[in-house]
C-alpha cells in the first residue's frame, strides 16, 4: 500500500502531529469523499505500508520528525511546493527560504532521491511573463541545488469553483505557446542545477520540448525503490499517470488560503483537528459502513 499524505490538505504543515500520533498507533480512519457514508479502517504499520509520500507547501514541522518515521520502518517521501508567487496568491504559505531550509534538511536525513520540488502551479497575467518565472525558478534552483534531482512543473487548469477569479481575471489559462515558453526557460535552468524538468498533466502541448510529462507519484520512481504498485484504470484526471495510493487526508482542513486551490472550501466551513483523533477533522457517525484495509497484496486506489 502506497499512502498519500496528502492530496486533499496539506498534512505535513498543518497536521503533522496527527499524523505522527496515526503512524504511532498503527492505524487510522479515513472517509470516502466522494461517498460519504463509507468510511475506511486502515492499518498503517510498516507491515502494510510500502510507501508515504507526504505532499507539502512546508514541511518545516516534520523536519525533526523524519527520523522517526525511518526508525518505525516506513520509507519516506517528500513533494515540496515551491513557487514564489507570494502573499498575494499563497496567503498563508511561508517564506521560499524558510521552506528551502526544511527541505535541504529533509533531503540531508533521506536522501535527494526520495525529495522532488513542484513548481506548481506556473500562473501566469499582465504583470507575470515566462521570464519573471525564469528569475524565481532560478532562485529556488539555486536553493535547493544538489538537495533533490527532479522539478514537477505544471499550469494553472481553470475549474468551475474558481469562476468568479478566473472572470475577474485575477486567474486564467495559459495558452499552447505560453507552455512551450515557460518549457523552454526553466528547462535549461533546472538542467544547469542537477534536476530533470518534468511536467504534470500538460498533455501533447510540451512534445518536443524536452520535457518529460510524469505523473506526481510516478512509476519510473516506485520502481526504482521496488515499491510494488498498480496503475489506475481510469486516471484520476485528463493526462494523469500517477500509480494508485490511498489518500488519508480530509478536505476543508487546509489553512494556506491559495487563491487557485478549489479543494478547500472558504474559512468558516473549515475544520480543526484534534491531534489525538483517529480522522483527520472528522469522525464516524452513526450509520457510516466501516470497511478495514491494510493487507499488503491488496492493491488500494485513491477514492
């Protein structure tokens, strides 16, 4: 079982205790989101997990939890999200240099193999060309330089939640020759630091760019860690070829106020979470079917 941590919040900034409580004790509970009724009993001890890829904007307060999580017997991945588009855009996410610091760190106790950097999403307006993205990119390149080998990139992609910004044109779609741009900038900068430039999701439009179109937990790197894995029969997105995982994180439990996140929804519908709960921001009511999981042989699909 490969453990997602997460797609839906952002576990390792906000609820790092949480789940470090969850690997403690072995198990968690974690609702369907898509039905909400059925709510599933996982074993997370290290004999039914062969992977946790934590999926961050900080992950400052796990820097001194890593170690940890080694000694149990789990192997530790991280995707750090990195952009430098600022408090206007990322309200409540930190400093590039404070996250750049957590991330060497990370990078120095498990190595630059299992560290990815996400340049992600790349947004693009009146006031922000292909070449102010070649002066961040290159800043965090130099940040990071010799602490990971691989940069995902990937575009702003309109959805319906986030109508009223995109007509207010505070967000919008970059068009096929914006991409192959910003494909073409950044490739010979992250070449220039080490890192292979691949791309998420952006499709046909970046062929013969250079840049190779992965998923985010990609087969290329479960296999070279011979995590045993099996594919999605249908992608969860257009273009998407990530390997299946189990997502344990909770939606309305993100605290970063990204303007172009439409997993979260506005403040007041948000939760807290009690470090010593068994759900993330959640727990099971009467009537909810509970279903338990955590053999190795069986192969677990996000929901």
């Amino acid at each position: 079982m490969i453990i997602s941590a997460s797609r839906r919040t952002d576990i390792p900034a906000f609820h790092s205790e949480w789940m470090m409580n969850r690997l403690r004790e072995g198990r968690l509970m974690v609702r369907n989101p898509g039905f909400r009724g059925i709510v599933y009993d996982v074993d997370v001890s290290p004999g039914n997990v062969d992977a946790i890829f934590f999926l961050t904007k900080d992950p400052s307060p796990m820097v001194r939890m890593v170690d940890e999580i080694a000694e149990m017997g789990h192997m530790p991945f991280f995707q750090v999200t990195m952009t430098g588009n600022g408090k206007a855009i990322e309200p409540g996410v930190p400093d590039v240099k404070r996250v750049a610091d957590a991330f060497r760190r990370i990078s120095g106790s498990i190595g630059a193999d299992r560290m990815v950097w996400r340049y992600d999403p790349v947004l693009l307006s009146g006031s922000v060309s292909p070449e102010d993205h070649a002066e961040r990119f290159s800043e965090i390149c130099s940040l990071l330089e010799g602490c990971t080998g691989r940069c995902i990139f990937g575009f702003f992609e309109p959805h319906a939640k986030l109508g009223e910004k995109i007509a207010s044109g505070l967000l919008r779609e970059a068009s096929a020759q914006e991409k192959k741009e910003v494909a073409a900038t950044l490739l010979p900068i992250a070449r220039s630091a080490g890192m292979e430039l691949t791309s998420c999701c952006s499709g046909p439009v970046l062929e013969g760019t250079g840049v190779r179109d992965t998923g985010c937990i990609d087969e290329s790197t479960v296999r070279r860690f011979n995590i045993p894995f099996t594919k999605y029969t249908v992608p969860q997105r257009e273009g998407c070829t990530c390997v299946k995982t189990l997502d344990v994180g909770t939606y309305g439990t993100c605290f970063h106020d990204c303007v172009y996140c439409y997993a979260n929804p506005a403040s007041p519908g948000r939760r807290r979470s009690d470090p010593g709960s068994i759900m993330l921001g959640d727990s099971v009511t009467e009537g909810d079917e509970i279903i338990r999981l955590g053999k190795r042989q069986k192969r677990l699909s996000d929901f």
